[in-house]
C-alpha cells in the first residue's frame, strides 16, 4: 500500500472493538520521507476528538524535545502510534488490538524508512521490539527493528505524560534524546561516504 492506501485502510479499519467507539482514526502526522520517526502508544481523548498524535500537554512537551533536537514537528520527523484508534478510559492496549494494528505502523516505517525511530513509553517500546523488558532495561541502548530487509535503529525514552508527572526523569529522556541523534547520524554516515 502507497500512502493515500494506507491512509484509507486505516480511516476505514474494523479489525478490532475500537472501532465502535473511535471519534476518529489517527494516523500519524508529518514528513513522510522523515529522517526520525517518533512511535507512542495511542491516542488519548483529545488526539481521538482531533485525529492528530500528541496534542495537548504532552504534545507540547514533544514538540519541545524534539525543537531541542533542532527538529520540528512535520519537518523531517514523522509522529504515529502503534494503536490509530483511542482505547476507552486511555486504558493500556490490549495483545489482540496491538497485534492487529501492528501491520499499519510497520507499513508507515517501511515508508518513511527512517534513520531513527525514539519510541516513547513502555506499551509502544514492547510493541515495537517484541519484549516484556521494562522501560529502565531498554533505555540507554540502540536497538534494531528489523522492518523488512532494514533493521532501522530504535531509542527507548519516557513518554511525554510521564515526563509531565515525573520531571526528575527529563535529564534521562535527554540522554536518550541525545542517543538517539548519535544513532541518526551514524545510520546518516554511510550516506555521505
């Protein structure tokens, strides 16, 4: 599926019981040839109303964090999450709806084919890597998603909303921020050579 296909598939999706109480489906927002992909969870209440990732407070903060990168919303970086449709309650995802879900955002990262994805909170980290590990654990390192024939390195950091309650954290997640850029540039290198 190109672009206008996916986005129609996903608008029109009734895999699994969110579709009975979506507002609307949220596909992900900004360059579509990005060199940094940005994966949360879900949609909460006012990205299911607008039908745009990470609005709201913690979408600020995002923005924020990614400004400090030097890099803007919808300017070489592309924001999705692993589930398009908001779980009622902004409760956790469930195993079935992840994994069938799952086909849209691997097809969104085989477009973009970015240098780096920074995955945010700990649902969308142990979906995207297929782990159990615990956010502490799958910090501090690169990992590979392997999409395809690429294996497109990933960064684990705190999801904005914690960053809001937890602003201890905020040094770590510029570690990771930090990390992730040294992943970008590095999978950016060969291109130049």
């Amino acid at each position: 599926m190109d672009w206008p296909q996916l986005r129609e598939a996903v608008s029109q999706c009734r895999a699994c019981g969110l579709c009975e109480t979506r507002t609307r489906t949220v596909f992900g927002t900004g360059d579509e040839r990005a060199g940094w992909m940005v994966v949360g969870e879900a949609p909460g209440a006012e990205e299911d109303r607008l039908g745009e990732p990470f609005v709201g407070n913690a979408g600020r903060l995002l923005d924020q964090m990614l400004a400090a990168l030097g890099l803007a919303r919808g300017h070489d970086v592309f924001i999705a999450n692993v589930l398009k449709c908001r779980p009622p309650q902004n409760r956790d995802p469930s195993p079935d709806e992840m994994q069938r879900c799952e086909p849209y955002l691997r097809r969104q990262i085989e477009l973009v084919a970015p240098r780096v994805i920074v995955v945010v909170g700990r649902v969308a980290a142990q979906s995207l890597l297929r782990t159990e590990a615990s956010i502490a654990s799958l910090r501090g390192r690169v990992h590979a998603c392997r999409i395809g024939e690429r294996a497109v390195p990933v960064v684990v950091t705190y999801h904005p909303a914690y960053l809001l309650r937890s602003p201890q954290d905020k040094a770590r997640a510029w570690a990771d921020l930090c990390l992730a850029r040294r992943a970008h540039d590095d999978a950016t290198a060969p291109e130049r050579a």
